[in-house]
C-alpha cells in the first residue's frame, strides 16, 4: 500500500479515537466500561505529527471528505467502495493502480486495497 494511504488510514484512526472521546454520550459509555479516557492530548499530538507527515494537499483533500462524509479513507472489496457501496470501475483495478491513491467517482472518498486482495 501507497505510504500516504497508509498515514491517511492511521490519521483517521486517530481521528476516530479522538472524536470519540469527546463525544459526552459516546465517552460516558466508554467510562460506565471501565475504559480510562486519559491521554488525549497524547493523541492529538500524535494526530499533528502524523499529519505533518501526509502530503499537504492530500491532508485538505481528507479534511474536507472527513468532514462532509465522516469516513474520509475507505477499502474497496469485491470491487465494491465501502464508503457508498458503488462498483468500482474495472480500470481502478488493474494491478497499476494498486499503490496510486484513487477516488471514488461516486462519493469522492479515498480508497485503498485491504491487504492480502
């Protein structure tokens, strides 16, 4: 996998937990668990680090899909977008493209190949 979809895929990863912990609902679950929501910070540093890391226009490009769509970087299995569920055009499939950083034509995402497809 392209180094760049692999720090876009840690970024939302990041971003998730993020998000999650701030969400008062979300978080008082999380706590009533037994989960400690410490360390934030250390995941918002992380978050700044990483995406110094991710190519500028790239960083803006997920940004804006991470806010309009939630799930800015999504897999692509069975030649399907898990993003919105639209068929992936065969020319994405070609083994070229496997490390390129490609979009859905439907819903705009940035998709990638899980391992071992």
């Amino acid at each position: 996998m392209n180094e760049q979809l692999m720090l876009l895929v840690a970024l939302q990863d990041l971003d998730t937990m993020i998000r999650e912990t701030q969400d008062k609902v979300h978080a008082e679950k999380l706590s009533t668990m037994g989960f400690a929501l410490e360390g934030v910070d250390d995941l918002k540093t992380a978050r700044e680090e990483l995406a110094g890391s991710i190519d500028v226009a790239l960083l803006h490009r997920y940004e804006r899909i991470s806010q309009r769509l939630g799930r800015a970087v999504v897999p692509i299995t069975s030649n399907i977008c898990l993003g919105c569920f639209a068929v992936i055009p065969t020319a994405y499939t070609s083994v070229e493209n496997r490390d390129k950083i490609l979009y859905c034509e439907n819903c705009g995402r940035i998709l990638y190949w899980p391992r071992g497809t």
